[in-house]
C-alpha cells in the first residue's frame, strides 16, 4: 500500500486505517487542555503542542494520531476566561475508551503524549488500566518535560505561556502567537519558585489556582521566540521521543509478551 496521506486517524479511510494497524498497531493519543495562556497565545496552546509532536513522532514511528481532545483536567486555570475543565473521572474515560476502541480493532501499542502537567494524574490511572484490563502496551511521555530539558536553557525554563510553550504553537500555526500584544507578565521568580515547589519528585503540594503561581495568568519572557527556532525545537523533541519510546516499546515486549503468555496457559489450562 502507498504511503499514507496523513497520519491522522480522522482524516483517514477504514481501509488505510486497517492496513495501517496489520502494518504496525502504534497509535499515539494527543494529551492536552483548552485554558487560558495570557494575551499573545490561544486557549488551544496544550492540545495544538500535544497534536504538532505527535503527528511528527507518528512519521518517525509510522503510527496513527487519535483525535485525543483537545479537553483536559484544568480547574486551576478556571479564574480565568477561555478555560473549559473536565472532571479527572470524565477524561479517563475519554482516554480508555477512545484507546479501547483502537485496541479492539487492532491496536497493540498507545502512546500516550501529554502537554498539561494538569492531566498526569489521570493519565497514569488510565495508562494502568489500558494495560491491565485490556492488554495494550502503554507509554505515556510528558512532552513539555522533555521540550523543558531540551531547551529550557535557553528559554527560562518551562513556564505558563512563555517561550517554550510560544514556540509550540509557531512550529504549528504561527498566525496564533500574538507577541505584539504581550503588555505584561507575574513576577518571574515568584513563578519558578511555586513552578519548582510542585514539580520535585518527593512532595506534591495542593494548588487550586494558577494566580498563587502567577498572578496575571502567565510568566515568562517569550519575546524572542522565532519560526526557526519553533522548527529546530519541534525536530529535536520529536526526535528524542521516538527514539526513547521506541527503545521503551521493545523492552516492554519483551517483559509483557512473556507474561501474556503465561496468563493465556493458565486460562486455558
């Protein structure tokens, strides 16, 4: 069969998505919110960074792109305008059964590519039962960490509506960053210091509302964002998640395949 059009699910015939899952059953669910991201970038900005990556990992993997959203777990950023929440219960049903239908049709592997910190919790439950109570081999990357350690260096760090998450959207639709409308930002370093007090590995603190982070909705200092660095970032994040996941995958088959296996005597002995 030719080489398929797009790699996206929806945009595909039954026969091309048949083919395509025989050929190699991968499919890659987009993780991502619809909230507020200050004056210069859209409501859109988690979803449209998750679908931009994951079509570009889905080339490097050949792998189909689920219609993953673009709704997530977000009631941190409900003060503010724009923000449209699902309840955690809600969007791990979304994902299980949107990963299930997959499953029954041929899918043996889901990569599940996050953008919003918000939905990980939810995630990792959905993850386990994916695997656990239909068989599905599950990855789930968090995509911002890994734009984080790749180019926060250079950008201040992962912050809400700043420059790494600007140059998703230029690697996507550049027509939607308004850098000419960024009239303000919190206070960077009260930002990183509630940024890094939530992120460390042994304690998880409780915040119910993005302004204890930043009090106008966003921090950071996107005004150098360009389209060639928005490009070179896309490129170096889509490279370093297939190459992991697709290391990670055969690992897992090698570990599962035998536990199957196991499970299906015991079954049938």
């Amino acid at each position: 069969m030719s080489k398929l059009p797009t790699r996206y699910f929806i945009d595909l015939t039954q026969p091309e998505i048949a083919a395509q899952l025989k050929k190699n059953p991968l499919v890659i669910f987009p993780a991502g919110s619809v909230e507020q991201h200050g004056p210069h970038l859209p409501t859109g900005t988690d979803i449209f960074a998750s679908n931009i990556i994951g079509h570009a990992v889905a080339e490097r993997l050949d792998g189909l792109v689920l219609p993953g959203g673009p709704l997530g777990v977000t009631p941190m950023h409900m003060p503010f305008e724009g923000t449209i929440t699902l309840t955690p219960e809600t969007y791990m049903n979304v994902v299980k059964e949107t990963c299930i239908s997959t499953a029954k049709h041929g899918a043996r592997r889901c990569l599940i590519l996050n953008w919003h910190e918000g939905n990980i919790p939810s995630l990792s439950i959905a993850a386990d039962a994916l695997h656990r109570d239909h068989g599905i081999s599950v990855v789930t990357v968090q995509a911002c960490y890994i734009a984080a350690d790749l180019y926060g260096h250079e950008c201040g760090g992962l912050t809400h509506g700043g420059e790494i998450e600007v140059l998703a959207i230029l690697a996507h639709r550049p027509e939607l960053v308004h850098l000419d409308r960024i009239d303000y930002s919190s206070d960077a370093e009260h930002g990183r210091k509630m940024d890094k007090l939530r992120r460390t590995r042994a304690f998880q603190p409780v915040l119910t509302d993005i302004r204890s982070i930043a009090a106008t909705g966003w921090y950071g200092s996107p005004e150098h964002a360009t389209v060639d660095k928005a490009q070179r970032m896309l490129t170096d994040i889509a490279d370093a998640i297939a190459d992991e996941a697709a290391e990670i995958f055969q690992q897992l088959d090698g570990v599962q395949g035998g536990v199957a296996e196991v499970r299906h005597l015991q079954e049938v002995s």
